[in-house]
C-alpha cells in the first residue's frame, strides 16, 4: 500500500507533461513578436504539470503532515503559540484591505490608514510608551529597527564613540546576531545565579563607549528581571539606552506597562503575542515602540492623524531611514488590532495571568520528574531540566521526539544556552488545565518509560509518519531543491 | 476573551501551585508597578468586531488599479487561498521539530526548487522579509565573499530599495555605496565603466527597472565580472515567464520580491522576499533554508539544514539576524507556481508584457508621448503635458488609479507617471483609461 501512495512524493514527481491547474487567455501578441530575442528566456522551467485537484490533493495532503495549534497543544517556549481566532483571518482578508495598493491614492485608502494609526495609539497604551512604528516585519527585524533608532539618537547628540552593545548570556540568537548587524561590537554578560542579570557584571562593562543594553523581560529563564528599573538607572547613568526585546511580553499584558520599568525602547511580536498565526516560519510582524525622547528617529513613514484625515507622515528628517520597502506587514497588523478591540481594561489582564497561572501549574505538577532550573515561581513559561542521575542516558532532544508520539508538539529545547538540556514550556492563556493535565500525563508517562524503557524513548519517534530524522545527513551533501 | 479556565479550575491550580490568588504569582514585578490603568475602548464581541473591520475596509476605495511600482495586482486562483489558509500551514511555527512538520517543510523544499527553475539559479531560501531586504541582505553576503568595500547599485533601483540598502548598509563601517547614474532610462553604461574599480564587491541593477524598462542585464553582468566584481540582479519573478533569467545572463545573486506569485497586495505587506545565489555561495545565505534527509529507515524526509549560518547558532557571527520569515507568502507562491506549471507561467507573464503593450498603442495612437523608447515589460512612463500628481487626483474621482507620480522621485520627471498593465486588466479597461487619459 505504502509503496502506491508514496506518503512524501515530490509534486515534480507526480508532474505529467501537458497537465494544467489554471489557463489564462491567449495574449494577442507572442513575445518574440513583442520583445527583441535576447531579453527572452530560452527553455522553460522546471517546474509541475498538475490539474488543480493534483494540486488541491498535494497540498491538503502536505498540510496533514503536520502538527499545528489548530490540533495540537503547541507548548513552544518563547513562541507564545496562542490561539489565533478565526475572525481575524476573515477579517485581515477583506477585499477592501487585501487589494489596497501601497501607492494608492491616501484618499482611497483611509479604512487602512485609520486601523493602523488606532492599532499605534493601541500599542502605545498597552506598554505605555510615546510612539510606535508598524514596519518591521518581525522581532528580529524589529531589534534591528531599535538598535539602528539607537544609532541615529547618538548620531544626532554627536555620542559616535558609543560602539557597543551589551548582552547577557542568557539572550535570544537574534540580540547580539542584530546588534552586529547594526555596526555595534557585542559584549556579553554572565546571569548572576539566580538567573537574572548580574548587577555587578552589568555595571563593570557599562561604560561612555555603551550604546544600547538589551534585555528581554521576563527573561528567557522565565523569570521576571527583578531589578530592572534599577539596572535602568544604571544604564541611563552611563548615557546609555535600555532596549527590551518583547518576545515575553505576553507576561506582561494588562498586568504592567514596560515603559513604567524605564525603558527607552521595545520591540512586540504581534505574532506571538498578539494572536497572529505564525504560518509554519512567518510573517511576522515587530513593531518598535520608543519613549519621547526618540520618536523622531523611527523609520519613515508613520501613521499620523491631520484633522479628520490620516496620512502618511513622509518629513522625518532624523528618522533612521526606511527599514523595508512600503509599511509593514499589513495583514498581521489587522489581526493584532482586531485582538487588541476584543479587550477592555477589565479583560487584557486574564492575558497575562492565564498564561501565568497555566504555566506554574506545569512547572509545580512536573516539579518531581523534570525540575525547573530555577525554583522560583516563574512567568508564561517555565524552563525545565533533567535529572541527570536517572535518565538512562536519554537527552532532551529524545523526550521532544517521543512526547510527538503522545501528540504534543515538543517544547523548546536546548534554550536558553545557560540551562543544561534545557525544556522549555510555555502553554499560554489560551489553554486549560484539561489540556494541561494531559500533557503532564504525557511528560511522566516519558518519565517513567525513561526508567523502564529507555531504547522507546531513544528511538521516538515511533508512530510519526517519519522516523527520527537525521539532520546530519542533511548538511553532508545538501540537496536543497529538484 | 479567548481563555478558559473556569473558576473551578483556577482554584484547583492555584491550590496545586501552593498560593491563593494569581496575583502572588506576580510578586516578582514590584508592587507599584502592577495594574497600572488602561485606556482602552469597549471591548468587542465577535459580531460586532465583523461589522466594524467591515466599515474600516469599506473606507477603503476600490479602484482600477493602473499602479504598480513593487507591487503589483495579479489574480490569485481561488486554490491557492483555500490551501494555505488551511490550519495545518498557518497555526504552525518554524518547523523546528521536523518530524511533525513534514508538510511545511515540503512545501518550502518545493519552494525553493521552483524558484530555483523560474530564476535559473542554483540556491534559494525558504525566504526574506521582502524584496528590499533581501537586496540588501545580497549585497552584504557578497560583501563578505568578496571582502572588498564598495557596492556600487544602479539609480534604476526602486526607491524604497535604495532607501533600505542605506539603512541596512550604512552601518557596515566597511562599505561604501555609489549610485551608477542612468542614462535615457536606463544604466549609465560608461559610468558603470568608470566606477568599477578594482575595489567593487558586487553591482546591482533592477531589470526591468523602477521605470518598466529592461536593462541589457547580459551586458551588465559582464562588464561586472570582468571587473571582477559579483552581479546581484533584482528581477520581478512573473516576468521570468518570458524575460531572459538572471541564472542564463550569469548572476551571482538573484533576489525579488514575490508579491505577485499569488500573494494580495495588503497595502504592500507582507511582501515574499525572494533570495536565490550560486550554489558557491550557499554558506552565505542569510535565514533557513531547508534539504533533504534521512530517516532511521534510511526514508527521504526533509529538515531545516545548513543551520551553522543561523542566528540561534551562531549569535553575533550569523550571517543575519533573520528568524522570523514570509513561509506563508512562500507557501502561496509555490501553489501559484504548482497550479500554472510551465505554460501558465509563460503565458501569463506574455499577457501582461501583451496587454501593457497593447495600452502603449492606444496611448500613442491617442498622442500621448511615452518617455523611454527602449522594450519594456508590463510597465512604461507615460509623459502628459501637466503633472502627474494632477492627473492622478483627476482620475481618482473617476475611480481610476492612474500610476505612479515619478515627481516623487526625480523633479525632472514631475510629468511622467509610471503605468503598470497586469492581466488582471481587459481590453475594455484599457480602452476607459486611455479615454480618461485624453485632454492630458
């Protein structure tokens, strides 16, 4: 059976010449009757002959491959997989925003104008800062649009010996990959024991060549940064400026305000936090909001209101430049708002809390079979360690396989880099303890496979479509396309 | 709104956690910090949330659209958002778990092939941002394989291109960006000449250009690479369904933006970045990338490879900070490419290229004076004897978007507007343009 309906054939494979999904008209005029020889091409590509029910079939096929939240918990660390309402994608969708072309006529395109500006005055309010622009197309991109408003703030006060960027150790990927982007030398600081920032090893690299210090609050242990409004004294001393990547914001929504901790900048996620889908690696979208005092530097254009209109506010003479062509990433923009509209003052609070309280209650029940590194209460996710001495020889990256087998995407593994084969766990406000219960059920029936067979454990996964995939094989040869 | 915990629940969780409201669990964030107030507007039900976003897009106006300028209006066959829209691809994240997520990971290896066959070139990305990023991010890789410091680019790039490449490029304390003039429209090919110097990492060029013309990329490239300099070639991918590709006229680096292979416009975003080099660049390629494996039986899966570039492995030494990318709008462009197949393509992109041409006649047949002589694809300037800006706000009464106004980008131009056909356009809608476009 398995050899007739090869589960992953390629659709190259299933190409059969002369097939078609989709005709056009015929053109009046041949190109080569249009257009001197040599601007044409000279063979067609390679590409599949298939009707649109081969395709139809292919891809409806393609999609069942997978796990997703739509079927699965999907309890991805530091991704904030929350339920994204089906509303959202209706709505994001309407044909009135769906076909608004980005050089339209400003008159013909108010309906937009007007969501993103409201979306802005949104944002603003939810963490308090003074300004906000929608272009990054995602959280890296968004640091990347910080540290690049940094550098045009200093430009602007003469400060261009401040070269560096500090880092703790504990930070996402992107922090100091962007910070070198951005022209900076990165320098990287040590958490203190406790999993927060060292204070002391803060203070010691803080100096007049220090241009930005990022942190991500909660940090990526889970834990909140219990100084920061003092480590923002700190940095605001040596002149510096505080940048806080707002991949863990969901912590915080409705229950604090980033700008009241004194921070200078941030970037959110309106994909993790703000409902968006992350459709299997984007698009994203990374909003960067600023206090005042660095407003004028953001990427043209924003959204501004003049009178009863809204434009484009093109005339920033200090802003940083464009981050990308056009605004931003539009349709994700609608579905964050969309979500923001479904909260009041009394409801964005559950946010926050829901995701808090879900994500103890995994951290306390698994406490006895995977501790979490830190014995603290933790905030939306709880990073989770092994007990080395009893786990047979078996290694995070088994157990993220095998809890496949009991149908739950696997947490983030191996992150952050300070926490030895590190879990982490991150359920959101949008799942119940029914869920929950299940996935811990899931986690010590691992456990005590763990003990009594580890080869099970060892080999997962076992009942996914395929085995355990050999990402070494990849890279040896690499074939990266038909 | 959308948790659910009930009452009953909390109170068992709380318990099993050991504290007797969710506040204690927020003890860590200093008193005076906690619940500050929020100014925020009713909160909507599902209903009512419909009704507003409907009165939002219906503020919006719709036209017939005639602009194009990085992005264009295609029609998208009705599969392709009935496919992608399917939970299975859009609830999912970055396949870091292979095994569960054999269905993205497919579709980007398909992905990747297609645009690899349409471009002639060896590599692709899962993709970028969009197609100013990634320009930017090709000029910075063929900075580091050429470790030489200047990146000259044409003036016939998009502007918001130009833009994007300062922004990105000006903080690279190593490189210095020179703009190569253009000449009746296109590359200044003596003043190309003059700038390649010995110290040139790469050139790139827009073909067709911001102004719809086609530049001689043949020549172009190799002038570059006599000069032993990298060509990075920005093209509009649907056009490649009949315009020569860059793999045939030799680039090194290949991006665009994919906006028109299946995706809406959305007031330009999101865009689908397009990254495609020679195969020995491959290590330079900024974000994922996905290969094929095997299993432990020895099957054929697919998984994200060659991760050593990453951010997330290699922190301040990546080849980019890029995590987050457009899978979704790739994902599109790859069931827009599966459905057409290599007649659809070729034949839609000689609809546009025939009925944009078949818009030229009517217009010089109507006395118009079209700017730049040389061949062009589904895009020309129009010149009309007032300003553009004018004409544009005369017809958007009549529901007409008329162009582009390229005052916006060269005062010598303030008369010309920038004019794309798509096959989205009859011959009757050409024919009420040209008729509105009378008298100017």
């Amino acid at each position: 059976m398995q050899d007739i309906m090869k589960k992953n054939a390629l659709s190259i494979e299933k190409s059969v010449s002369g097939r078609r999904g989709v005709r056009f008209e015929q053109s009046a005029k041949l190109p080569q009757d249009i257009l001197p020889q040599e601007c044409l091409r000279k063979t067609a590509p390679k590409l599949p002959e298939m009707s649109e029910l081969d395709t139809v079939r292919h891809f409806t096929n393609l999609s069942r491959q997978n796990y997703c939240l739509d079927s699965h918990f999907y309890p991805l660390g530091s991704c904030t997989m929350k339920y994204n309402p089906k509303a959202y994608d209706v709505l994001s969708g309407l044909d009135g925003f769906a076909s608004a072309h980005p050089f339209a006529p400003q008159a013909g395109v108010q309906g937009t104008l007007e969501l993103l500006y409201n979306l802005q005055e949104l944002l603003k309010e939810v963490t308090g800062l003074s300004a906000f622009t929608l272009q990054p197309a995602a959280g890296a991109h968004g640091e990347l649009t910080g540290i690049l408003t940094a550098k045009a703030y200093f430009k602007a006060h003469g400060e261009h010996q401040r070269a560096e960027v500090i880092v703790p150790d504990t930070a996402h990927g992107t922090n100091p990959a962007t910070s070198n982007m951005a022209g900076y030398k990165v320098v990287n600081i040590k958490s203190a024991a406790d999993g927060c920032v060292d204070k002391e090893a803060l203070q010691k690299v803080l100096s007049d060549k220090t241009a930005v210090v990022m942190l991500t609050v909660p940090n990526t242990v889970g834990l909140f940064e219990k100084d920061i409004c003092e480590i923002a004294k700190m940095v605001h001393a040596a002149g510096a400026l505080l940048y806080m990547d707002g991949a863990n914001f969901n912590a915080l929504m409705g229950v604090a305000k980033p700008a009241s901790f004194g921070i200078d900048m941030m970037h959110l996620n309106l994909h993790k936090s703000f409902a968006a889908p992350h459709g299997g690696g984007g698009p994203g979208s990374g909003p960067v909001g600023v206090a005042a005092h660095l407003a004028e530097f953001l990427p043209k254009p924003t959204v501004a209101k003049v009178g009863e209109k809204f434009v484009l506010q093109e005339t920033m003479p200090n802003s940083l430049g464009k981050i990308k062509a056009f605004y931003g990433n539009i349709a994700v923009c609608i579905r964050a708002y969309c979500f923001l509209r479904q909260y009041d003052e009394k409801t964005l609070r559950q946010v926050a809390e829901q995701a808090v309280l879900n994500a103890n209650y995994v951290r306390v029940l698994l406490k006895d079979y995977f501790p979490a590194f830190f014995d603290a209460p933790c905030m939306h996710e709880c990073v989770l360690s092994l007990q080395k001495e009893k786990m047979n020889g078996i290694r995070t990256a088994d157990i993220a396989k095998r809890l496949l087998d009991y149908g739950f995407y696997a947490p983030t593994i191996y992150f952050p880099l300070i926490v030895p084969e590190a879990i982490m766990i991150e359920p959101t406000e949008t799942e119940n303890k029914e869920m929950l219960d299940l996935f811990v059920k899931a986690m010590k029936a691992i456990f005590e496979e763990i003990i009594s067979e580890p080869q099970t454990v060892h080999d997962a996964p076992l009942h996914q479509l395929v085995k355990r995939i050999d990402e070494v094989s990849a890279a040896r040869e690499p074939n990266l396309r038909w | 709104m959308f948790t659910s915990n009930t009452p009953e629940n909390e109170k068992e969780m709380l318990s099993k956690i050991g504290v007797s409201s969710i506040k204690e669990l927020f003890k860590s964030i200093p008193e005076n910090l906690l619940y500050p107030s929020f100014n925020l507007p009713a909160a909507l039900t599902e209903d009512a949330l419909h009704k507003h976003l409907h009165a939002l897009a219906e503020k919006n106006k719709s036209y017939l659209n005639f602009i194009g300028a990085g992005c264009e209006e295609h029609f998208i066959p009705a599969a392709v958002n009935a496919l992608s829209l399917r939970g299975e691809f859009l609830t999912a994240y970055t396949p870091y778990q292979a095994e569960a997520s054999q269905g993205t990971l497919q579709t980007i290896y398909e992905f990747q092939s297609s645009i690899c066959a349409l471009f002639n070139m060896d590599v692709c990305s899962a993709s970028h941002y969009d197609g100013a990023t990634a320009l930017a991010e090709a000029c910075l890789a063929a900075q580091r394989v050429s470790n030489k410091k200047k990146i000259l680019f044409s003036a016939g790039l998009h502007p918001h291109y130009k833009e994007v490449l300062h922004t990105y490029l000006k903080n690279v304390p190593e490189i210095v960006l020179q703009e190569v003039p253009l000449k009746d429209g296109l590359t200044d090919q003596n003043a190309l000449q003059t700038a390649l110097a010995e110290d040139v990492a790469c050139v790139a060029v827009a073909g067709p250009n911001f102004l719809g013309q086609l530049e001689p990329m043949q020549a172009l490239c190799d002038a570059t690479h006599q000069a032993g300099a990298l060509f990075v070639a920005v093209v509009n991918p649907l056009s490649l369904g009949v315009l020569q590709t860059p793999g045939e006229y030799g680039a090194d680096f290949a991006v665009a933006e994919g906006q028109s292979l299946g995706n809406a416009m959305h007031f330009g975003g999101p865009g689908l970045g397009i990254f495609t080099c020679k195969q020995a660049y491959v290590r330079q390629v900024p974000g994922r990338i996905v290969g094929i494996a095997k299993d432990k039986d020895g099957n054929r899966s697919f998984v994200l490879t060659l991760q050593a570039r990453e951010q997330h492995i290699r922190r301040e030494r990546a080849a980019s900070n890029i995590c987050s990318n457009e899978a979704l709008c790739a994902l599109n462009a790859v069931i827009y490419l599966t459905l057409l197949g290599p007649e659809g393509i070729k034949e839609v992109a000689s609809l546009n290229l025939s009925r944009a041409h078949e818009f030229k006649e009517m217009l010089v047949k109507n006395g118009h004076k079209i700017k730049f002589a040389g061949p062009f694809y589904n895009e020309f300037v129009v010149e009309v004897n007032t300003s553009a800006q004018e004409v544009i706000e005369k017809l958007e009464t009549q529901g007409i978007a008329a162009g582009y106004d390229l005052g916006q980008v060269c005062e010598n131009l303030k008369n010309c507007l920038l004019v794309c056909v798509t096959e989205t356009k009859s011959v009757e809608d050409l024919q009420k343009y040209a008729q509105a476009l009378r008298g100017f």
